[in-house]
C-alpha cells in the first residue's frame, strides 16, 4: 500500500470540505479523481501533500515513497531558466552525490570497522545514481525537453517570460524527470495543445507506477484510468473502470437510495399517523408507544440537496457590422515578433476557432484584435456597432473581493437579490456566493467572470480557453448555450470534442507562427 488516509475531516469557514473519508491507493493503481467544481479535488490533493493541514484524519505515507505533484499553482522563479527547473528535478541525487563525496574524503581516516561501514553506503548510493539516470542528466533533459516541445521556445529562456501552457509544460517536464513513484497530476491538460495531450496519453499508458488524475476532460481521462473516485457531498467513494461504468453505477445507487427514502417516508408518515390517533386512548396506548419507540430509534435516510446546475443564456445585443476584423499585414508579438504577416478577416456570423501548440500566440492574436496590445507591426481594422464578451485565460490570483461585489462591480445598479440569482444560475451555491473570489476554486472562478459576460449584452465574444477548469455539467451547458449564440464567435480551444459542433472553421495557428 502507497498510501492510507483515515478519516479525515476539513473545511473552510463554516463550509465543510470533507467528512471522514478514507482512502487508500495500492501499487499500479491510475485513479481518475472527479467530481464537481469546489468538491475539494484540489484541497485534497494539498492535504495529502502535506501543503494543508486537515482538521481530523491521519495520512500514512509507504516507507520512502517520492511524489510527484503538477499543481495548477506552481510559482516559478525569475532568473531561472527552463533547463535549471528540468534539472532541479535531481535535486536529491545531486545531494546524495555530495553526501558520496563526503564519505570518500572520511575513508583517508577511518578505522578499519568504520571502512567497511562507508565503502557498504558509497557503493549503495553509487547503485541509486545509476538507476536514477544521474550520469546522463543532461541528456535526459534534452530528451524531455524535446518531446514536450521546450526546445522550440529555447531551455535557456527565463521561465518567468513563458505562457500558461508552457509553464506546464515545464512543470510535466520536470515530474517527469524525478521520476516519482506515485503521480499527483491536477487538470494537466487545461493549458496542453493537442499533440503533447496524446504524448502525455502515452506516457501514463505506460507508466508503472500509480498515479492520481483530477480532469473533467473525459475522453482523455478515459484512455489513462482503471479506476474512478467520484467526490460528493463532503465524501469520496470508489468505482471500478471508466467514466460510462461510474456514470452508469452510481445512477443505480442513487435510484436505489431515492426509492428507500420513499418507502421509509411513507413508513414515517403512517407511524406518526397511528402514534396521534391512539396515545389518548387508553386501551391502545402501550401500542402508540411501542411505535413512537421504532420512531425514535430510526436511522432517518438523507437526500443529499441537489447542487444547482448551471444555466447559460447568452444575452445579445443589436446586430454588429458585416465586417467583425480586417488585418492588414498584421505581426503580432511583443519584444520578438511571433507571426508572419497576417491578412485574416472575420464576418458577421463566423464561428471559428483557434487551435496550435502553446505559445505560439493564440491569446497574443486576440488580444491584439482587442487593442489591448499593440501589433509589433502591420495594423488591425474593427467593423461597426460591436460589443465584445471577452473571456480571459487567467483570472488575478490576488483578487480580494468577495463573488459578490466581483458582480456588483459589472452591473452596480442590481439589486443584492439579482446578484446572487444571476450566479446561482451559473452553478454557485450560497456558500460560494459569500467567499472571496480568489479562495474559489480555478472552476468557480471561471463561473464567476462567465456570469459577467452572461449578462451583458452582446455580439461577439472572444472566449480564450472557456473550458479550463470547468466541470463536466459546465462544460455541458456553455456547449449548448454557444451553440444557440446568434452572434461571432473567436474561440481558442484544445478539445475538439467541445469545439467541433460550435464552430465552422477551424484556424491553425501553427502555419502563420513563427515560434514553431
């Protein structure tokens, strides 16, 4: 056994997280970790990296088990450049090896008891370096870096210059080298382009050891997974095989549970009825009580409250121009230029969407139409009567505000009740609600800047990456609602199965970058 987590109890606030859960995770296994947004995957996965302390419940690690942990919140270092993180991930072999050394320099004056003793631990560590590949460090960081793509962006680039999915990558990269013998990846996906999803498909295909995924894409958690834990109401339960098999057995579970609460509501109702009717009546008195005696000793069933599950409206506005954008030999890029020259246009009506590897300037294009950056050169042309719905990639990590004035800021004349309704309908509960907007998870944070675009009327909308963090019901329903959006839409996306049906031209990036 890697690892036993005994009843553990967490929470935030009044809001409670988990409510003794156990766990336990066995050599070999590739668990999928689901569950809707703000369930607690990420908390958990900090508690058991020891980065949280849970409030009740102990967690036992194996003997000398390393772990490895993609965060989403990894903060990287200025002055670092990608090849120092890549090699950082030999940290502990680097250390064993001056501890080798310092052994070596002992033997000049040891006795001959305590020679045998050192020559045993220099040839036990001499055994560790070569397993651990530490002869051919630098080769091994070659050949990672090559195949998630980093020797393209160069590894002597300072990582603090690079875009949320080459930070990934860099993060993958160094996991990947230390070599870890569980994994602890959290929604590895969200910021990875097409060809490195199917490579890190690969990867966990083979890989040995176990590992623990949180992702709500569905399809490429169902090509690395044997196993599903599925987090609900403060609670973790365990299903076998793929996502359909969890779907399928726990809509039984729950049909089942209903059923029972029926009958033993209706079992209530009768018991209660008798217990009113004959307590006064002497000669049926002992008969009430025996029944108001089973009353009390029943074990009531609970129906977990249903979560509310969102729904998006696009409101529009008045129809824009037929021209949406006009680039007239449009380079885009900041100190460097990352393009060719552009002569692209979009029309009133067009839905399309923006697809190639990270960091060849996807977000730096849309951001460029926007006005929000200048063009490195060349010039770009907007039409008439536009209002845009523009969905960042990122939201600011130091935001203190509560979800609520995050709302009222957009739309100060709504009432308290209009606020709270319009994010109860993108799938917030009260609690959610009330908290600040930074202690939310990366899912209820992209809710919240939704519910903004949601409700202000309008004719384009340019949407970087909707789909990051966003769980499966979201996922589901902001489909749908694009799908009815009578405006433009300029989407940038790496899932096709969410794309394909909403857009009727996909661009590829990758032909006009000069990154590449």
């Amino acid at each position: 056994m890697i690892l036993n987590v005994k009843d553990l109890s967490h929470g935030f606030g009044d809001r409670a997280i988990f409510n003794h859960v156990s766990f336990r995770l066995l050599k070999g296994e590739h668990i999928g970790l689901i569950g809707a947004n703000g369930e607690g995957k990420s908390t958990f996965m900090n508690i058991i990296t020891g980065k949280l302390t849970p409030d009740e419940g102990s967690i036992e690690w194996a003997k000398h088990v390393r772990v490895g942990y993609l965060d989403q919140h990894t903060v990287l270092e200025k002055g670092m450049s990608i090849r120092d993180v890549l090699k950082s991930a030999f940290q502990f072999l680097f250390k064993m090896e001056t501890e080798m050394n310092e052994m070596f320099e002992k033997m000049a004056t040891a006795s001959e008891e305590e020679l045998v003793f050192l020559l045993k631990e220099t040839g036990t560590i001499q055994d560790l370096l070569d397993q651990h590949d530490f002869y051919v460090i630098d080769a091994k960081v070659e050949e990672v870096g090559h195949a998630l793509g980093l020797d393209e962006i160069g590894l002597d680039r300072d990582v603090t210059e690079l875009s949320g999915g080459q930070r990934t990558k860099v993060l993958l990269g160094k996991l990947l080298l230390e070599k870890p013998d569980i994994l602890l990846l959290d929604e590895p996906t969200n910021y990875l382009d097409e060809t490195h999803i199917e490579w890190l498909k690969r990867y966990l295909n083979n890989y040995e050891n176990a590992f623990i995924l949180i992702s709500h894409d569905i399809p490429f958690l169902d090509s690395v997974i044997n196993l599903i834990y599925h987090m609900e109401n403060q609670s973790l339960d365990r299903y076998v095989g793929n996502y359909e098999d969890f779907q399928r057995v726990y809509a039984a579970k729950k049909a089942q549970l209903e059923a029972a609460y029926q009958r033993q509501q209706q079992e209530i109702a009768n018991l209660k009825d008798f217990v009113a009717r004959n307590k006064a009546r002497v000669s049926t008195r002992n008969m009430a009580m025996s029944r108001q005696k089973k009353l009390d000793k029943m074990e009531v069933i609970e129906l977990a409250k249903e979560k509310p599950k969102p729904e998006f409206h696009f409101q529009t506005a008045r129809t824009s121009g037929k021209v949406i954008f006009e680039t007239n030999d449009l380079i885009i890029g900041y100190e460097d230029a990352l393009s060719k020259p552009l002569n692209i246009r979009m029309e009133r009506g067009d839905k399309i969407a923006l697809v190639g590897a990270n960091g060849i300037g996807k977000t730096t294009l849309l951001k460029s139409i926007l006005g929000l950056i200048p063009p490195f050169s060349g010039s770009v042309h907007l039409g008439d009567y536009q209002h845009i719905g523009y969905f960042e990639q990122e939201s600011d990590t130091k935001n203190t505000t509560s979800c609520i004035e995050e709302i009222w800021k957009e739309f100060p004349s709504w009432t308290q009740y209009e606020v709270r309704s319009a994010l109860a309908k993108c799938g917030l509960t009260t609690k959610h609600i009330e908290s600040q907007f930074r202690v939310l998870s990366g899912g209820e944070q992209a809710k919240v800047r939704l519910c903004k675009i949601l409700n202000t009327p309008t004719n384009i909308l340019l949407l970087d990456e909707p789909t990051n963090h966003l769980d499966i019901d979201a996922k589901t329903e902001l489909k749908k609602a694009l799908k009815e959006y009578p405006g433009s839409i300029l989407l940038i996306c790496h899932e096709p199965e969410f794309y394909q049906d909403i857009v009727q031209q996909v661009w590829q990036c990758s032909e006009w970058s000069i990154k590449l």
